[in-house]
C-alpha cells in the first residue's frame, strides 16, 4: 500500500478505534480466515505478527485484538451453531457509518492478506462481509 494511504489509514482507525471497533474487525478477519475451512498454525502467526508490527494495526489494542480473534476463530472451528451469525452481526453494526465501515474492511484486509495468499473463499467471504457491498478495499 501507498504510504500515504497508509498514513491515512492510521488517522481513521485511531478516530474509530474502540472496543467494538475492534471485535468488528476480528471478526471480519475471523470469518475470512475460517472460509476455506482452515486455519494453519501458520496463517495464526502471520496474523499475529500483522497486529504486532503494522502501524495502522498497532493502533488497535494489540494483545486484546489477538486474544478475541483467537476466541471467534475457536467459536467457529467448534461448530457452535451460532458463532458466524453472531460475528457477522457484530460487522453488520458498523455500516451505519460508512467512513468508519471502510477503516474497518480496509483493517480487515491487511490481517487477511498477512499470510500471503487470498483464497477464493476468503475474497467471497470478505466481500460478503463489507458493509452495504459497495465498498470495494481490493
């Protein structure tokens, strides 16, 4: 990404950073990651090492980010009935701001892409995810 685009990035998701900012946006990430029906060791600590070294990332508060994203990741690989109804509610919350729905799939979109490789299944899911479906991050 542009390094502007970036400085950007990171004055809106300080603007927009709170608690449910955050879930929102694990949950983005968790939902994506868990849509090719895998999640490697690999792909966690790429993920992790993606809230622990990006700017706009840091901005988040970096181990609760971790810890929750762990959580909802559990929640849908334990096949509770309701873990990706309830994850993507928490998403569908911040589209009533479209600004603060954008800083949130664009936050989205640098963990997902932290392991180097986007499935087809995670692009459809992600897209699925963004709010409105008119806001396109790639």
């Amino acid at each position: 990404m542009d390094r502007s685009v970036l400085d950007k990035l990171l004055v809106e998701v300080r603007h927009f950073s709170n608690r449910d900012f955050l879930k929102a946006a694990m949950a983005v990430c968790a939902l994506v990651a868990a849509a090719d029906d895998e999640v490697t060791p690999s792909e966690h600590r790429r993920i992790e090492q993606a809230l622990k070294t990006d700017p706009a990332l840091q901005v988040l508060e970096t181990e609760k980010a971790i810890e929750t994203l762990y959580d909802y990741i559990y929640a849908l690989r334990s096949g509770q009935p309701s873990a990706a109804e309830i994850l993507s509610n928490k998403v569908s919350r911040m589209a009533g701001n479209r600004k603060r729905a954008r800083t949130l799939m664009r936050v989205a979109y640098l963990v997902m892409i932290a392991d180097g490789i986007i499935r087809d299944k995670e692009r459809a899911e992600f897209r699925r995810l963004e709010p409105g479906s008119r806001l396109r991050c790639f």
